[in-house]
C-alpha cells in the first residue's frame, strides 16, 4: 500500500514517461520521485516497443536504469539529448528551481544543459513564490570547505556541511555540499552569479531558466504547467 506521497510520485512519474519517445536520448535525474520513475519507464519501453538511450545524472539512477534493463549512454557518445525528465527541491512561479536534495544537482545541471527539454515531476508541495525555504545545496570542494562555508556565510547564508563535520557526505563528484539557508531568494540568477565567483563553489542548486513544462502532482492527479 503506497502513502499518499508516494502515489502523488507514482502518478506524476506516470504523466512523465508519457513524454518519452521511440529513438530519444533521455536524461534521468535523481531523487526519490525518479527512483519510482525508472520503473515505470522500462515498463513503458517494453509496452510501447520503444527504444531510448538513457544519460543517468548519479551512480543510484545508472544501477537501477540497469537493473530494469533501460540502455546507458553518456557524453563520449552524445551531445544532445532530446529530454531530460528530473525531480526539484522547489519550483517558483517564474519556474526557477531549487535542486540538489538528494545530492546530484552538478551531473544533473550537466545533463539538463544538453538538453532540448527538462521535464520537471514534482508535487504540489514543492510549488513556491520564491525560492528559498529549503536550504540551498552548494557543491564545493573538500579542500578548505571550512574557508568556503565562511565565504558562503558572508555572502548571507547560513551554511551546514552536509553530512556533518565529523563525517561529511561525499557526492558522486567527491565533493562536499553545504546546505545555506539564504532566506527567501528573489533573484536565483544574481545569487548563483555571486556564488560561482567563490572560489571552491564547483555548482549551485539554483536552475535557471532551464524547465519549459512542469508535472505537478496533487492528491493522485496530475496537472501540467508548460512556459509559454
Ligand atoms: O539532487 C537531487 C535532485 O535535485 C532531486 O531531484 C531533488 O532533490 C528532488 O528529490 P525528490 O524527488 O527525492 O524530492
């Protein structure tokens, strides 16, 4: 019996597959609401007799791509790829997103940036005004991570090292991420700008100007919000 949380995931990864088509090279995010999605994708493959190349944006989503015999590519083979369906922390009314929860967001913000389309699944919950309640992920590199949570922290965050010190979470990059509480974030663009000038910043969480079509979600039915 899945929580209402799960069958909301379930739905949307449903409305999403819905997007993929025979001869697409699709990129796969990561996250909870994708784990779910990758199941539902080889079932649609399989159904539709469709065949797809998939880019997996985390080493959790390449195993289970594989696990439910969904074929790998990556950047030596391609340079486009026609979709990228992923989840997000936040989506603001502009359709900006928070990103970077579950740990991917540099592989993710690499693939959405080749793509021709990112499809978004997220749930109603994560609908937002403005950015900001969840903290903002900062990729940065383990070497003098303390200097850059203090550089982080004079810019107005408040900066905790994922993980905690004693026993910091290591990406799939081998980097670290501090989660900076900003407050809310009215301008995502000037305030990656800022961040990407520090020195030891490899990515942000902020994605901008990036999602054309949004799946949302709410109380097992879905509905789409598509950029004009
Ligand atoms: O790094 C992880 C990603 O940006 C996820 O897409 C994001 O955190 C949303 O994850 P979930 O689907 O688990 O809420």
């Amino acid at each position: 019996m899945l929580t209402e949380a799960e069958n909301n995931k379930k739905k949307v990864g449903e409305a999403a597959v819905a997007y993929v088509k025979d001869g697409m090279t699709v990129g796969l995010g990561a996250g909870s609401t994708v784990n779910m999605m990758v199941e539902t994708l080889a079932k649609h493959l399989h159904k539709e007799n469709i065949q797809i190349h998939v880019v997996p944006a985390s080493i959790h989503t390449e195993r289970l791509a594989k696990k439910f015999g969904i074929p790998l590519t990556d950047f030596s083979e391609v340079e486009q790829l026609d979709l990228m369906i992923d989840g997000a922390d936040e989506v603001d009314q502009q359709f900006q997103l928070l990103k970077g929860g579950g740990g991917s967001l540099v592989r993710e913000k690499i693939i959405a940036s080749a793509a021709q389309e990112l499809l978004i699944m997220v749930d109603e919950s994560k609908l937002v005004a403005t950015l900001g309640r969840f903290p903002l992920p900062v990729e940065i590199l383990p070497f003098g991570w303390e200097l850059t949570a203090k550089k982080l922290a004079e810019l107005g965050a408040k900066p905790k090292i994922r993980g905690g010190e004693d026993k910091p979470f290591v990406t799939d990059n081998q980097h670290y991420i501090l989660d900076c509480s900003f407050g809310e974030i009215p301008n995502p663009q000037s305030l990656h700008n800022q961040l990407k000038g520090l020195v030891g910043v490899v990515e942000t969480g902020l994605f901008v100007d990036m999602v054309s079509t949004v799946l949302i979600s709410s109380d097992g039915e879905v509905s789409t919000l598509s950029k004009k």
